[in-house]
C-alpha cells in the first residue's frame, strides 16, 4: 500500500510516507511553526520513498482531537492535496495513534493530552496483539482532576503529554497505572499503521 500521512493537532509536526515496506518519517516539535514545515516535510518524505502523490492510493490525516489551529492547518493541506491529485482522505484519531504507540505489547492505554486552562482531551484504547485499536470510552474533553473514566480499569498504561503537564493525574490514578510511558505525539509509524486499517476498512472521504 502507498500512502502519506501527516498530524499537526499537537506541538508536533509528524509525516510519514509508506510504499510497500519502505517507511520514511519526519517528526519536528516546533511549536507554532506548522504552516512553515507541514509542506517541505511532505516533500522530503514523499522524495525519499520515491513516490509522487499521483501513486498513493490516500491520504491519511491525523484529525485529533487537539489544537484548533493546528488541525485546521492539516485538514487543509489534506484538502487541497487529495482534491489536486484525485485521492481520498483516511482520518483516524491523534490519540489512537500515541495509544498505538505507546503499546509495543498490547494493553489498555489512557491518552491524555494537554488542552490547556486544566484541561486534557482524554482517550482510552485497547490495543490488541495485532495492533488492532477499540476505543474503551468516547473521546472527551474535560477537566483533569475530575476523570473518573479509569475507575475498574487495572494495568493502564498512560500516555500523552497531558500526563505530565498535570502530574495529579497520575497521582489520583497511581493504583490503576502501570506504567507512564514516554511517548507524548502522535508517531507517523501510528498514522499509517491506522491508515492501513482505514483504507482497508473503507473508512475514507471524499475530498470536498
């Protein structure tokens, strides 16, 4: 499978690019500078997999949740390059994608990402031996010391830089952790692998 991929709904600037076995990514945290990198690290990744958007047979766009601005800026560049070449769009969740990455084994992982004025945007995921991601809960947005979602949940694995803007919530919750893992943004290996399973699934849109 060909395929592109690219999250810009946090700090990070994550690409990707996938032809067959070949894998080539890019992963920049630079803060407000979106706009400036998003199209030259599509380029690069596109270049060196030696594939021209005409090839990929879809986009596929991390769609958050997260920053605003910033998945203004992907869904647009998503936009406008499936439009220009015919390719439809793959949206899979941000969060899934870190809950992916955050679980070489499987497990159940808690995604908290930082959505500021004490708040996260919270997901819980099971991961499956064959990488395979089912949403435990809904995805939400909602105040940090107020979660309740891990309650009967044992051996979570927590993941997302929310966890460690707000260290209370590790701290209401150190009985249901097993561990913090380090993994804070989506990966573009994440994105593609749930690109892989969107495009197979059919899961994809139109560009408008």
């Amino acid at each position: 499978m060909k395929l592109l991929a690219f999250d810009t709904s946090s700090v990070a600037c994550t690409v990707g690019a996938m032809q067959g076995e070949v894998v080539v990514t890019r992963h920049e945290e630079q803060p407000r500078q979106h706009t400036k990198i998003l199209m030259p690290m599509i380029r690069d990744v596109l270049a060196e997999a030696e594939l021209s958007l005409s090839e990929l047979d879809a986009i596929v766009l991390g769609n958050g949740p997260g920053s605003f601005i910033g998945l203004r800026i992907a869904a647009s560049v998503a936009q406008g390059l499936a439009h220009g070449a015919g390719l439809s769009v793959a949206p899979v969740s941000s969060m899934a994608a870190v809950a992916l990455a955050a679980a070489d084994d499987g497990g159940v992982v808690a995604v908290a990402q930082d959505a500021h004025l004490d708040e996260v945007y919270l997901g819980i995921y099971r991961v499956s031996d064959d990488r395979t991601v089912t949403p435990v809960c809904d995805e939400r947005l909602q105040r940090q010391d107020k979660i309740a979602e891990l309650d009967g949940l044992e051996h979570v694995i927590a993941a997302g830089a929310g966890w460690h803007r707000y260290p209370g919530l590790a701290d209401r919750n150190k009985e249901r952790l097993s561990t913090i893992n380090g993994v804070l943004y989506p990966s573009a290996n994440a994105l593609l692998d749930l690109g892989i399973a969107a495009v197979r699934d059919g899961r994809m849109l139109a560009p408008e």
